[in-house]
C-alpha cells in the first residue's frame, strides 16, 4: 500500500513567498491547505490571482480568514489534521511598521501565538516559522551567523520577528514540538509584492518616474532569489530537528540548535553583498533604459548591509541559494512585462 501524501498547513498561501512554497510542495505531492487574511497591505487582485492557480490543483485548499481568528484557525486546522506547519503570513514591510506598529502585533505576535498552539495541540511532525534579516539589526560583523547575538532589533517589524524566535524556543522547550525558524534575506522574484525595491523600481523605469535611492545607493544587500528560497524551506522540512536527549554531543559550534529544546535558527540567503547601486545597474541592462535617480538619505530604522552566512543550510540539506542576481532580475522583468503589458 502506498504511502499517504504529507500534510502540510501553510499560512500566507496568496502570499509572495506562500504561494512559491505552495506551487513547489503541490508539484512534490503534498496535500495543502493555505490559510491568507487577503489583507489590502497591497494590491489584493494580485494575492487572488496567486490563488486562483493554486486552486486549479486537487490537492490545494484554502481558508480566507485573519490569523488573529482564532476560532477560524483552530476549525480549520483540526479538520485538516497537518504533519507539518509552515508559518509565512506576517505583516510584512520594515517601513509600514513605523507607520501602523498596533497591525505588526496583531498579526505577528498574536497570529503566530494562535498558530503555535495549533501545532501544539495536534503535535506536529515539525513547525517551521519565517523570521528575517531584519533581526540582526544594529549588527556589524558580516556575514551574520545564526549564533551570534541578535539583540538589537531596530524596528517594531523585527521586534516582532524575534520574538516569534522566543515563542517558538519557549514552545519547543515546553511541549518538545521540533521548530525551526528561518531568517529571510531580501528574498525577490516573480510574482512579487509591489512594495519591494525591484518591483518598485521597474514599475518606475518603465513609466518614466523616478526611483527612490536611499543613504545615496551605498547599501548592500544579499539578494535572494524566491525560488531558491523556497526549496531551501522545503529541505528544511525534512530537517527535523532532535529532541535533546537525540543530539550530537557536542553540538557542532556553527549549529544554532539549542541546548534545550527541539529548535533552530537557519539562514536562508544567497550568501553574496551586492551593492545596491550595482543593483539598480542590472536592471537598467535588462530593460534598457536608464532610471531616473533620486538620492536620498537613509531611512529610519535600516541597515546598511545584510549579507548571510548559508554554510548551515548547506550542512542540514545538502543545499545554497546560488541564482545569480541578473538572472533573477532578467526572471522578474520578463514576468512584470507579460502580467502588467509593459
């Protein structure tokens, strides 16, 4: 008798990143069920589109409802009966949270509450939960490594995030529920949000706007390609991690396994800096037209450069992000250009 498909409970399913996740755990044989607030953050006709070819597979479901519903929740996973739990749906946006901080709480705070108590309740096989970058905050030494400190979160955005890192250690400690948390690096690609730097800079360039640059281009980030990401996310479902009384003694000093629970924190990123202006020079070359440059100074509440330390993932799953960052822009151009007839 064949093995029955896992499965697998995905918040955030019309998502950017969720619904990458999905399409790529459909095509494997997972059975799905997406769970999205459909929140107008940005444009929603795009987040219903994401859906709507989700749901032309069989093995794809969904519920659209907020994650601070917690009666909705709870009906919708008891029904479903996971094996895993990957958390994506967040209030996303580093420059939103200074704007409308109450909405990063409710929903990555409160949600992800309701959410662990859900993996609690049916003892999942694995909860995997998506953090950021962004907690490294104020951090200089480069590359950021999963054990080194993260204290000095500098937005409410990230405050958010590292706490769910501290829900979920606490929740893996209490009730022995294997978690991992991994941290995110300025992840791009088709099907993007519109509020991220690449869609918003073609969409500019294209129409003849101009485009925003701040602390006057010198920053650096590591610029992750989402289909690299989310099979980094899908390895690491299989990378359970042990109960403590099951690890190796000792624990290699570059995992960030904890001492006491079933937990750990991974990054996922492409592990290369890349100037933003070089940034901004690629997709010039790809659309063939020259950006309109406002210089400005740098925001509140970001960093200069994030740059990741991939070797554990490499270690865990055999795998590295390595989708070079003008292949990937050459991806999302020629994605923005057919859906948007630019």
């Amino acid at each position: 008798m064949a093995d029955k498909p896992r499965r697998v409970f995905v918040t955030g399913t019309a998502g950017f990143i969720g619904f990458h996740l999905t399409r790529h755990l459909l095509d494997e044989g997972f059975v799905v069920q997406g769970y999205d607030g459909m929140s107008d953050y940005y444009d929603v006709r795009l987040k219903q589109r994401r859906h709507a070819m989700l749901l032309q597979s069989p093995g794809f479901s969904t519920t659209e409802a907020l994650l601070e519903d917690q009666e909705t929740l709870d009906r919708t996973v008891d029904a479903f009966e996971p094996d895993v739990i990957v958390h994506l749906a967040a209030q996303a946006g580093v420059r939103y949270s200074l704007e409308n901080p109450r909405a990063y709480i409710d929903s990555n705070v409160v949600g992800t509450l309701n959410v662990m108590e859900c993996a609690r309740r049916h003892a999942v096989d694995h909860l995997l939960m998506a953090s950021t970058s962004s907690v490294y905050g104020a951090n200089e030494e480069l590359p950021f490594t999963e054990t080194e400190k993260a204290d000095t979160q500098l937005t409410i955005y990230a405050a958010t995030k590292k706490a769910n890192e501290s829900m979920g250690h606490s929740y893996a400690h209490l009730w022995k529920l294997p978690t991992t948390m991994f941290r995110f690096f300025t992840v791009y690609g088709t099907w993007g949000r519109p509020d991220l730097a690449l869609f918003k800079f073609v969409d500019a360039i294209l129409d003849g706007r101009p485009i925003d640059i701040y602390n006057h281009g010198e920053m650096y980030r590591d610029f992750t390609y989402v289909d690299d990401l989310v099979r980094g996310i899908r390895l690491l479902i299989d990378a359970v991690p042990p109960q403590v009384d099951a690890r190796p003694d000792p624990i290699p000093a570059y995992d960030s396994l904890s001492p006491a629970a079933p937990f750990r924190i991974v990054n996922i990123g492409n592990s290369q800096k890349v100037r933003l202006l070089d940034f901004i020079d690629a997709i010039e070359a790809e659309l063939g037209i020259e950006a309109i440059r406002n210089y400005m100074p740098m925001q509140m509440g970001d960093v200069p450069a994030t740059w990741a330390d991939a070797s554990l993932l490499q270690d865990l799953t055999g795998y590295r992000p390595q989708t070079d960052v003008r292949d990937g822009i050459a991806r999302f151009v020629a994605w923005f250009r057919e859906y948007y007839g630019k």
